[in-house]
C-alpha cells in the first residue's frame, strides 16, 4: 500500500514525498508496535513512525536494574506471550529484546528519524507530515507515549542550588552517587525503586513524599498484586476498596510514624478519579523502616543551604533527582487536540474512536491493572474496529 508520488499542496513543501497506508501509527513503543501487530493480524497495512532510530526507545533508555513490576503474562502485546524462559518480572533488557522480537514476528519495519510535527484530517483522510515525508492514511493511531515529555517542577530558589539537578529519565544507576546525599521528589514506582539503587550503590537516599499515598507490595504471599487487583477491578469500587484496605492493613500496615500517609480514600478510587497508582514496593519500605531511606515532605525552596521543606527544617543535598512524571507530548503535533485532549493533555477516549474520525490513542491509561496489559487491550479493540471501519470505506 505504499506508493511515492509528487507533494500534494497540503505539505506546500515541493519537494516532500507523499506515502499512502490503511494506518498511520505515531511511535515504535510497545503501544504502537501492539497496533502494527493487532492490525497485521487483523488484515491491515500501517506504517508505524518513530523520531528515534531504534523500536523501544523509552525501554531502551530506562535505568539499568528495572524490572516490569507486572508479570510478565500480563504485560505481553497482542498474539505474542513472552518467551517461557523470561522470569515473572523481565528485565529491562529481556522487555527490550522482546519488543525486537515482536518486531520481526509480525514484519514491523518502523520508518524510523521520522519525528512527526504535524497531524491533521482533511478531505477525509489523515495526514501526517514528518521532515521529509506526508503521508496519507484512511485512520491515525497516536501511540507517543503518556511518558513522553519530563516534568520540571519550576522550584524557587533553583538558580541558588549548588548541587545537581536531573530528571528520572536520565538516571541510569546509583554508582556516581556513592557518598553522596540524594533526594529523590516523587514516589511513584520510579522514585521509589531508584531510591533503593542509591542506596545499593552507596549513597544517602531521601525520597520526597508530598501527599498520601497507597503502598501495596508487589506480591503478598506470592501472589502478584496485578493479579489481585484484576480480581478486585471486577467489584464495585466501594466494595473493593473495603477490601484493599482490609488487605493493606495486614500487608504494609501504618506508615505515618514514616511520614507516609494514606488517602482517606480508596486505591481503586484514586486510580479512577485522580489518575494516581499505588507505590507498588519491591523493598523501599523496609529501607524506610531501617532508616536506610529518610522520607521528607514536600520541598518548599531550594538554596544555597540545600533544600527547605513544607514543614521548614533545610538538609543539604549533592543532587536531587526529579521522578516527578511526565507530560504527553500529543498537542505538539495533532491539530484540534484540544477536542480530544483533557487539562493534563491525555485523551480522553482511549482504546475506542476519539472524538474525531478515524483517530485513535493506545497507551495513556495507566490502570491499576498495568499500563501493558492496558495496551493489549486496546491494541486488539483498535484492531478490530479498524477492520470495520476500513471495510466500510473500501466498499
Ligand atoms: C520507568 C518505567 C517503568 C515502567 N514499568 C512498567 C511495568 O512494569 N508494567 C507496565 O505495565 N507498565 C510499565 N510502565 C508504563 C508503560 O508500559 C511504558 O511507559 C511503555 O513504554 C508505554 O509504551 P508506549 O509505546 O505507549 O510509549 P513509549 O514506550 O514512550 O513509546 C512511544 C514512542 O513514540 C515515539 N514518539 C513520540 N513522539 C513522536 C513523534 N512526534 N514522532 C514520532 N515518534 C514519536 C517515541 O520516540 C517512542 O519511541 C513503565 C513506565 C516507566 C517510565
């Protein structure tokens, strides 16, 4: 289906090369590389675009001692499981090597420096314009990534801060650290594992835990807590949040001596009405318990002196490593986003036909039950009203 024709003067670029696809996918992640394959199975073209000159750039790029926190029979992409050797919980190489293999199993070949800067529908159909190329297509599936920009906080005083400052996404590992004092803001799974890797590798975690949070550890008697939220997202959230909290007074118990508080309000709600996941832990609250990991507030100033908190005592930091999130970067691009963005920039239908036709996003929902599991899901349910929806036009 692709075929190279003079620019159209849509591009007003002469010299642009115009492609034609059933399918445009935007990124060579695991959600776009799950469309290509679902559509593939499904009887569909796609062309799938990446920025980066590799599949997997997010993976390929995450600090060394990650693991999935989902198991890995939950976090495969559609008609592909892992392979049986992988453990439970891959690593971040065996998650790379497997989206390479994924890759050739369905014949994806990403067309890759091709960063997208613009998406529009027009006349009907899609078009996509990279650097060099426009490309046409009878549908769009956006899979950039929900973790796609870095978030900054802008802090008073940064200027003054003599230590360092990097984002999570740069982290690699905690051997440059060694003796140092670290502070970590943000406790999502990130902050809190690269809090243990600190601390393995010699340095003086801190990690900052603004507001309450929900701790649940990644397996209670070996049983994955995937698997027991998966049972638990099928109750009314009322009925099993009473029985989350039921199971996290015995797992985890009181954390405040800590300074970690829960919310007055339920895992399952939380993750429905605030988008916020559990701290699922894989051993940073038995630091904090040894004092190995020192829990602080939120940061209210940096200085020279260090880094003041809300509750006013000031410690010195050698580096402070942001694991505040990310933004999606989807408004760069995509025209009218504001019809299918919400305030945080996420779409706000996923999985389905957004509000314009022939749109479609994979991969910015981030339930309970793993983000991965989340994008097999979706990539089958595009998949199969792509394939109605393309017949419609071809007939
Ligand atoms: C540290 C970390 C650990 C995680 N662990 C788990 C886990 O254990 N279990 C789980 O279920 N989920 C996990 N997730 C969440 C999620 O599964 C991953 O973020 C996953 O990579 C999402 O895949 P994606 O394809 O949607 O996004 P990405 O992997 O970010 O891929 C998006 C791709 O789009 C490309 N792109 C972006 N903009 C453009 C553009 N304009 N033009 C062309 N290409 C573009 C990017 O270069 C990138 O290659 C984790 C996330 C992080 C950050």
């Amino acid at each position: 289906m692709i075929m190279a024709e003079p620019a159209s003067d849509i591009t007003r670029q002469a010299k642009t090369q115009l492609i034609h696809s059933d399918v445009i996918i935007i990124g060579a992640g695991p959600s776009g590389l799950a469309a290509a394959g679902a559509l593939t199975r499904n009887g569909i073209s796609s062309i799938v675009l990446e920025q980066h000159e590799q599949l997997g750039h997010s993976w390929r790029n995450h600090y060394d001692r990650l693991h999935l926190h989902t198991m890995k029979r939950w976090s495969a992409l559609p008609f592909l499981p892992m392979p049986v050797d992988y453990p439970r919980y891959p690593s971040r190489d065996q998650v790379v090597a497997y989206l390479e293999a994924y890759a050739d199993h369905f014949g994806i070949r990403p067309r890759y420096g091709e960063k997208v800067l613009r998406a529009q529908r027009l006349d009907g159909f899609w078009h996509v314009k990279t650097e060099a190329h426009h490309y046409v297509g009878a549908a769009l599936v956006v899979a950039s990534g929900y973790n796609h920009r870095p978030i900054w906080p802008d802090f008073e005083g940064r200027d003054n801060f003599t230590g360092s400052m990097m984002h999570s996404s740069s982290y690699r590992n905690g051997k440059p650290f060694k003796g140092q004092q670290v502070l970590v803001v943000g406790c999502g799974n990130s902050g809190a594992e690269i809090a243990i890797d600190l601390y393995e590798c010699g340095a003086f975690p801190s990690l900052v835990v603004r507001s309450p949070i929900h701790v649940l550890p990644r397996e209670l008697n070996g049983i994955p807590t995937q698997v027991n939220s998966l049972i638990l997202s099928k109750l009314p959230v009322g009925l099993a949040d009473a029985i989350a909290v039921k199971i996290l007074n015995l797992a985890v118990g009181d954390l405040s001596a800590y300074g970690i508080r829960r919310p007055s309000i339920g895992p399952a709600r939380q993750v429905n009405e605030f988008g916020r996941v559990p701290m699922l832990d894989i051993g940073t609250v038995d630091l904090i318990r040894q004092n190995k990991v020192i829990v602080r507030p939120g940061v209210r100033s940096l200085g020279a002196a260090g880094v003041t908190f809300v509750n006013g005592e000031t410690h010195p930091y050698d580096v402070v490593i942001l694991a505040t999130g990310y933004t999606t970067g989807i408004a760069d691009y995509l025209q009218e986003s504001d019809k299918v963005l919400n305030e945080k920039n996420l779409p706000t239908r996923f999985g389905e036909e957004s509000q314009i036709r022939g749109l479609y996003f994979i991969g910015f929902r981030n339930p309970i039950t793993g983000m991965l599991r989340e994008i097999d899901l979706e990539a089958r349910r595009v998949s199969r009203l792509l394939r109605k929806q393309l017949r419609r036009v071809m007939v």
